[in-house]
C-alpha cells in the first residue's frame, strides 16, 4: 500500500470514528423544530388572508 493511500484510509476511519449517529432525542428535537416551522407558515398565511380581508373591507366599506 502506498504511503499517500495509507495516510487517506487513517483519515477516512479517523473522520468515522468522529461522526456521531443523531440519538432519538436529536430526531425528537428536529420533528418537533419542523412541525413548529409548519405551523408558523400557517399562522402566516392565516395572517395575510386576513390582512387581505381587511383591506377588502376597508376600501368597500371604510372601515
């Protein structure tokens, strides 16, 4: 084995041995940030429709 090849399978096992699965709790805490991110869009979306309505009954009525 050539010294250059050598030096990269070290560092391939080095560089594995440092990766770290995710632990459920990781995986709970990442669920959890992606359904919050979920429901903030709908809180925005939810916003904007109103704030669309708003403005609708603004202009008809004067509101």
């Amino acid at each position: 084995m050539s010294a250059h090849r050598y030096i990269q399978a070290v560092l391939a096992r080095d560089l594995a041995e440092d990766i770290q699965p995710l632990a459920p709790a990781t995986i709970d805490q990442l669920e959890r940030a992606a359904d919050r991110a979920v429901e903030a869009d709908q809180h925005r979306e939810r916003a904007e429709q109103l704030s669309f309505r708003f403005v609708d009954l603004d202009r008809r009525f004067g509101i």
